[in-house]
C-alpha cells in the first residue's frame, strides 16, 4: 500500500504570545506526509524552491517519504508568516508569498499513479481534478478545501468533488458548501455532491464523521498546553489517511479508527511548532493516545 | 431517594424564524424537575405569581413532582421573552419581568431537608447557600450559576461553591470564572474552589465532566431539527440528577453515565417548544437514545 499526498511544502514564520519562530517547516502536505509516515509508504507532490534547508528534506527522507514527485524550482518556497491570538482562538495572516507554489502544476511521477489511496490538500480544485485523473486505480481518494475556493470557484469545486470519495472540512466550510446551518443537514447535502463520506473537523471540539446515515463524533482530547496549533487539521487528515492505507480498508468501522488516529496525532502536532511535537511522537505514543481517547469517552 | 430542585419557574415567550410561542412554560427549575420525574421523585422548590395556569401544576403533579415547596405569591410568574436568530447560534432577550421571582427567598419544608440530593438552579449565589444550609445529609449538592453573578457576586458566588459538590455550568462561564482560557486549566482551578466535580456544557458540541484527574468527552447528538432551545442546558442537569438520584451513587462511572442521560434528555427539550418535547418522551425512549450515543462514539 502507499498513500500519495499532494499540497503545499511550505516556510512558515509562527508567531504566539510567547514566542515567534521563523521560517520554520510547514505546508499542508508536509503535515500529512509526516503524520501519515507512522502508518504506511508516502509519496510526496509538491513544489519547493532553491531557499528549503537541506535538512528537511534529510528530515522527510529519513522518515521514509518519497520525494521522487518533489519539484525544486528556480525562486522562493511558499512563505506564510501568521499571528495566533493570545488563546489561540483566532489567527492573523500577516503575509502570504505564493513563490514557487503559483506555478505549482502537480504530475505524478509514473510509479505514484499505481498508489491505492491519494490525499489532495487545499489547492484549486481545477488541480485536485487533475491529479485524480492521473490515478489508475486509486481505492480511495480524499481532499481538503476551504471557503476561497468554495466561494470562488464553485464549478471546478463540484467537479472535484465529483472525482473523490472523502472530504474532510471543517464546520464552517460545510455549512458554507451546503448553504445550510444545520450540521446535519449541510452534511447530507455535501454527500449528495459526490463524496461518499465527510469528515468534519471541529478543532478543539473534535471531528464528525458522515458515511451514509451513519454518523460518528469523536471529541478532541482536552490539552493543558497548546503551543502552535498550525498544521492540525492536516495532520488529522495524515492520521486517518495514513491508518486507512496502512490496513487497506475504508468500511466505516476503520474509518472510525483513522478518525481517532487523526486526532490523536494532531494532539501532538499542537504540543510544539512545526512538526517538531509530530516528529518526537512514536507509532506506539499514537497507539497511546488512541487508548486515551477510548478511555475519554467510554461510559 | 429524593431530588429537592430550587429555581425559577417562569412563562416565556419565544420567537424562533418560524414561530412564535406565547407565556408558555419554562424557567430552569421545571426543566430540571420534569426532566429529572423520569428517574426518581422529585421535590420542587419555587414561586409562581397567581397568573400561573392551573394545567402546568397539573401537569407536574401528574408526573409525580411534589409542589409543596412552590409558593404561590400575589403578583406575576416570573416572565421572560426572548428571540432566537434564525440559525439559534444566538438569543436576544427582549424583555424580562422578574414578578414574584423578585423577592424568591427559598425555604425549604421539613420534609424536604432530608432528600439525598439537591440541585441549585441559576439564582443569587447567597439564596443556593441559604438552601444548601437548610439540608441536614445530602450526599450530592450540585449548583448551575451564570456570568451575572460570575461578575457580580464573586464573593457569594465562592461562598456557594464552598457548600456544593458538582457545579455544572456552559464553556465560557468557567473561563470566565477561572480566569483563564485553556479548558483543562481552567476547570482544574475551578476544582480547586469547592466541587470535586465540574460538569463544562458545551451545547452542540456535547458535554465535559471533569472527576479529579479523569476527564470524560460526550458529544451531542447531532440533530436535524432543532424547534427550540430553551431549557436545553436545565434539562440536561435535571436528567444527569435525576439519573444519579435514582441509582443511588455518585461514582465517576455513574456520572458518565448520568451525563449521557442529561444529553439524551437534551435532545427531546430542543425537538419542540417548552417541555412538550420532553413530556412526550419515556423512560424507553431516554435509555433508546442513550445506546444511540453509545453507537455515536464507539470506536
């Protein structure tokens, strides 16, 4: 089994109440490669330009991610600098430099066509579409979105969504899709839109999960210590992407399980900045904390 | 065993973007009391002006509440009027006529003093302490309170919380309360003020009760009608007494248990206007809804 990953590879300036850090490693697909890398071979789509320090590419490699459909290009790798308020409860963007990802035109290299599972982070949806032609036989594909490509592209958003079988959003991005409040309501109209299954992330309230009339609601662990919140929802998507590849079943009782991985490795994502919180955790600290969230709301 | 609820018994009206419901029943210790009836006997301590409907005593007395401690006073039931946006993320009160309510000054009949448990409705911090001194063993003492007093009546307020086992109140309030935004820190100060127990009610997003060191997560059941919220968060602590009254312990596990319950209970207040909701459902379709969240969370 492997799991390809498409999204940005990204230098991030984090700054929060109590420290600013800078041009530290971010970008959705490193996020979801990282964390997917505890469960299953990971292939990596994306583009970076001639400033990305060597060591995270050593960093990447030495968790066995394929970097084959890594593009470095002539300019600058995708730059975000943001503010977190002193709760975190709200973010600031300060800066937001495309660089080398304007021009991002994701091909897979031949052997990432023949991956089973296919994870398609936040970019225009006209270019999620593309990549999921390029599958062969992909069992299962899964994408991100947000509320610019929602409101600005509508028609290339539901033709992308069209082409993939889960999507994981969050709470605001459904009711948006649907046009609906209601969560209930807005995610039965999203299924009816071509995915057979949504995911819907809550942040410090935990995530849902729609698969037919099935519904599963999972809450987030409850932390004393939030550091950086950056990368959490992709790191979710890494979690339960990477488990479901890894034991090669997407019926709703594994979907279940991927949900809790997911949010078991975003709570170590937010307990550093970068992926450093994600890096130090082992497969058995994910495993840990699964048990955590059993014992969390077991009754 | 025995449940004494103490609070306010009130006629609302209630506009929602479809409907407007006039001087129906409501006020949080009828939400408690009728949704508590479904567990154990419940003893109700209140007042209503002499505008009260002789169908809600009724109505009460028929599900076996025992009035002997709601006072009938010369002058108007405590009224309450209040507006919903249309997607019920907020309220607007348009206008509130205290009435009788005003000079409520609990005490309790003899025979109510020896019940087991009590359960302080919102009102004046020094009142839940003149009813807590009044109970000559209860075993669980359970208090709900709001940011008006939070901010009002810090000095009462921590009186109160001396005297009480469990406080069960919303997410903000006991940020508000703590000081601090970080819910596991902030209900770990609250642990420190009095209750051994804290309940945190996070309307849609489910319920945290907070044991110690041990933290329990239940979600909401998601809906796809929602008539009207009022009472929602009162009767979720009438069902987890109720509950708790009617098995005779106060273990975590019991708890856990009893918070499902509340959340169930919950689910029928907000399916329709007033108690109907609740008045409609059995003790069948309470335990029902019980399993539907144990199916919801199981991983």
């Amino acid at each position: 089994m492997s799991l390809v990953v498409v999204g940005s590879v990204a230098l991030d300036t984090v700054e929060t109440r109590t420290e600013t850090r800078e041009r530290i490693l971010g970008g959705a697909a490193c996020f979801v490669s990282v964390t997917a890398s505890h469960f299953t071979d990971v292939k990596l789509v994306g583009v970076i330009g001639q400033d990305f320090p060597r060591e995270h590419l050593q960093m990447l490699e030495g968790r066995g991610v394929d970097l084959e459909g890594l593009e470095c290009s002539e300019g600058q790798t995708f730059f975000w600098h943001g503010r977190y308020a002193d709760d975190f409860s709200t973010r600031t963007s300060l800066s937001t430099e495309l660089g080398v990802f304007a021009d991002f035109h994701p091909d897979l290299p031949p052997a990432y066509r023949e991956a089973q599972t296919l994870f398609l982070a936040n970019i225009h949806p006209a270019l999620q579409s593309h990549v999921c032609r390029q599958m062969s036989h992909a069992r299962l594909i899964a994408a991100d979105t947000m509320d610019f490509w929602i409101e600005g592209e509508p028609k290339a958003l539901r033709e992308m969504l069209g082409l993939v079988h889960l999507l994981t959003i969050n709470d605001e991005e459904v009711r948006l899709l649907a046009g609906e409040h209601n969560m209930v309501k807005a995610a039965r109209a999203v299924l009816t839109m071509g995915p057979r299954a949504l995911v819907v992330k809550r942040g410090e309230h935990g995530a849902l999960l729609f698969t037919g009339d099935e519904i599963f609601a999972l809450p987030a662990l409850p932390l004393s210590r939030v550091v950086d919140p950056t990368g959490a929802g992709d790191t979710f998507a890494g979690g339960m992407m990477g488990y479901l590849d890894g034991v090669d079943t997407v019926d709703p009782a594994s979907m279940r399980i991927g949900v809790a991985y997911g949010t078991a490795a975003a709570s170590f994502t937010v307990s550093d900045f970068s992926l450093d919180g994600l890096c130090r955790a082992t497969r058995t600290d994910l495993d840990e904390r699964v048990e955590n969230l059993r014992r969390l709301t077991r009754f």
